[in-house]
C-alpha cells in the first residue's frame, strides 16, 4: 500500500491511497470462508457450497467492505502518525477517477483534506488585556434589598382599590348581554392595557359593581381574555360585549419588613444578624455575580487581543464550504455562504483557544464538570431569588443535569472557559478599570 499526502499551500492537502490486491486480498479470502461456512444456499449443506459459488454471490461487496475499513484505518493513522491537524472529515476528491472493484488493478483512492493553518498563539507579560471590575453601588443594593421584600411579601386586606398599590381585586364576574358568570374572578387593573378601562376601577370599594369591558380593556391578548372567562380562545369573539364586576374582596400588597425574618428567609437562619450585615452580605452576592460577568468580558477581550495579534489566518475555503454543506445538506448552498464567515471566525479562535489551553496545561475532570453544573444550577435557581440553597440539592441538580448528554458539551465549554480565563488573569498584565453596571452592560451592547 502507498500512501502520500500533498499540501503546497498548507492549508488544501490531497491524499492518494493505493491498494494493491495483496494489502487485502488475505481478509477478503478470509471473510469469504466465513460467509462459506454460515451460507444457506437451496441444494447445499451449511458450508458445503462450492467457494466458486460464494465468490460470485458475495465476492464484490466483501470486496468492498474490507477495502473501506482498510481504506480508513489506513488514512486516519496517517493523519495521526504525521501529526496533520486536519480540519473537518476528508472528503472524496474531485480529482477522484472510477473504482473497478471488479478487477484485480491497484485501487486509486483520493481525498481532499482540509489542513490547519500553522501560526502561534502566546500570551505573556507583554501582553496588556482590560479586566472591568464592575461597582456595587447603594443603588444596586437597594434594589436587591427590595427584590428580597417583594419575594417575601404578603397581601392584606383592604377596603378601597389604590391603582398605585399592587392591589389584586376578586370578584363576581357577569356578562351583560349574555350568559357566561364567573365567581371569583380575580383583577389587577393596574396591568389593563387601555386607560379608559383602568380608570374604571379607580377608587372602587368593596361591594362596588364596575361595569367594563374584558375585550377592550386587552385588545392583543385572546389568551387573557379567554382565561378570565373561562373559554377558549377561539370563543372571545362571541363575547367582546360589556361585563359586570362585584366586588368581593380587596387584597394589598405588603412587602416584607427589614428585620430577623427576611433575614433568616434569604441567608437561612441566624446567618444576618442587622441590617448593615444584610446589606453586606447582599453587596458580596452581588460582587460574586459581577466576577463572572467581568471573567466573560475578560474572555471576550482575550479574543480580540489574539485575533489581531495573529492576524488573519488563511483556510482551505473550498474545502470547507464542501465540509460544512456536507454537515448541513437540509440547509443547501445558500445557508453555507450566508454563514461561512461566520463559521470561520469561530473556528479561528477555536484554534487559538486549543493552543492557549494546551499551553496552560488544562485539562478537565469529573470533578471540574460536576462543579460547572453546579454553579449553573446555583445561577438558576439565584434568578428565582433564591440564594441559600442547601449543597445536597445543588448536588443532585447537577446530577441530572450531567445524565444528558446534550448538556455535557456545553458544560466542558463552560468549564474549560474557567479554567482559562483563571490561568489567563494570572498570565497577562491586566489593565483593570472600575465600570458602573449600567456603563458594562452598554460596552457590552454595543460589541
């Protein structure tokens, strides 16, 4: 068997593959003898049939099936016995010229592949990257502190409807001119979407009769209509008449008071024990967010520091436009062009990033990756605002979370950015700079 492999301009190699009829031959007769001996063949014991017989029946397709698996062992340990960082699966040349495998002449293979441009990513001292540490200010705090009181709130009875109060009316609901009567239909006037109806409610006290209009008062939305009703959505054009509503209860949102419970409530107990404790505690919770969103911005301006460090890296384009709509063939040509730019600005930095983390020696482990699921169930259950959750249930959500596979890759990408960007921060010289929430969030807009 001869193998030789052509890249002139490195980036598009050609690899020819010649077999000759001994490099296979031997597992054919091989495989043969076995087909011999479990053929059920009309007029012939199992493994009596003649072999002349087997070889016309079958000869041509284990032909080509061991030649295949040879054809890929061969080509894919010359890839990794040379050391070629290819890119994508090798595709059939177009150079390639008709198989007889009905003739004992050499066998032809050729195979277009696309190779990685060589270049050099390094970071060191020398290398000046920005780190946004972002200010936790009183205003933030005070809003956090708020958010807490909302989510520990209660609501209390009262007499009189407050449009400015998160007052929840409940009551008789009649249609004028019609049949349909809910009892105990439950309000908010203050989230109508049209004045005139709000206004209505205004000022409206226990016992009160409003007479108003559902269908006006959410014109865009069919699905609260019918909700409110208790029909289906495709019903509220029958009734886009007037409703009465009784008033039968009033309930006013209280937030919670600053004191030992909402403390015990959002720390656990006996964790805060003042207001400058919890307010503390909030200001470090907060900080701790920030640290990731600063990591993902430090990351993000690593990027840009290699890609103009490098420069622009030459790829094998026809090779890989073959690649990608060979990867998407229910998308067609138009989706490939479209995206390839794309395409292949992510892959440039996927390089990149290869070779600084092969630099920093990163590798990732059970442990890494139990880790990054936790901290992301941690992020998701923070989103609820909910901050003390004990370690057991962190644990088994992470659990879940690595059974499925779909979540396993993104979980590696997540925990090789961390680890990274850890490394990095200890590798470059950061030019920190104080940002204010409000001015991070618009740098990060406007990239």
């Amino acid at each position: 068997m001869n193998i030789q492999f052509e890249a002139p301009d490195k980036v598009n190699g050609l690899m020819t593959i010649t077999m000759e009829t001994a490099d296979y031959q031997p597992e054919v007769e091989k495989t043969l003898k076995d087909y011999r001996k479990r053929a059920q063949i009309p007029g012939f014991r199992p493994g009596q049939a003649p072999m002349g017989m087997i070889k016309r029946q079958f000869g041509t397709s284990v032909k080509v099936d061991v030649v295949n698996k040879l054809l890929g062992e061969k080509l894919y340990g010359y890839v990794q016995d040379n050391k070629i960082h290819m890119l994508g699966e090798p595709l059939p040349s177009e150079q390639q010229a008709q198989l007889d495998f009905e003739s004992d002449q050499p066998l032809v293979f050729k195979f277009d592949i696309a190779v990685a441009p060589e270049f050099e990513a390094k970071l060191s001292g020398k290398d000046k990257v920005p780190f946004y540490n972002i200010t936790v200010d009183d205003k933030l705090i005070d809003q956090q502190v708020e958010m807490y009181q909302s989510r520990a709130g209660h609501y209390d009875k009262a007499e009189t409807f407050d449009p400015e109060q998160r007052d929840m009316l409940k009551g008789d609901l009649r249609e004028v001119n019609g049949t349909i009567e809910v009892a105990d239909a439950v309000l908010m006037p203050q989230y109508m979407k049209v004045e005139d109806q709000k206004k209505l409610f205004e000022g409206a006290k226990l016992g009160d009769i409003i007479t108003w209009n559902p269908r006006k008062a959410y014109p865009e939305s069919d699905v609260e209509v019918s909700s409110l009703l208790k029909i289906q959505k495709d019903e509220v054009k029958d009734h886009e008449g007037d409703f009465t509503f009784q008033i039968t209860e009033i309930s006013r949102f209280v937030k919670a008071e600053i004191g030992k419970e909402l403390f015990d409530q959002t720390f656990g107990e006996g964790t805060v024990k003042d207001e400058k404790e919890f307010r503390q505690k909030i200001a470090d919770q907060i900080s701790q967010q920030f640290k990731a969103d600063s990591d993902y911005k430090f990351l993000l301006d690593v990027r840009a520091h290699m890609e103009k460090k490098v420069g622009k890296l030459e790829f094998p384009e026809a090779i890989l436009k073959r690649v990608m709509l060979n990867n998407n063939k229910d998308k067609g040509a138009d989706f490939v062009e479209k995206n390839f730019e794309a395409s292949i600005k992510e892959l440039a930095w996927h390089l990149m990033k290869e070779q600084l983390v092969s630099a920093q020696g990163i590798k990732i482990e059970d442990a890494d990756l139990k880790e990054t699921a936790k901290e992301a169930a941690r992020a998701q259950f923070a989103q609820y605002g909910m901050s003390n959750i004990p370690d057991e249930y962190l644990e088994n959500y992470a659990q879940e979370m690595l059974k499925k596979r779909e979540n396993v890759d993104g979980l590696v990408d997540r925990a090789v950015d961390v680890k990274l960007t850890a490394a990095l921060k200890n590798v470059v010289k950061l030019d920190e700079k104080e940002i204010s929430l409000e001015d991070f969030q618009k740098m990060l807009q406007e990239k």
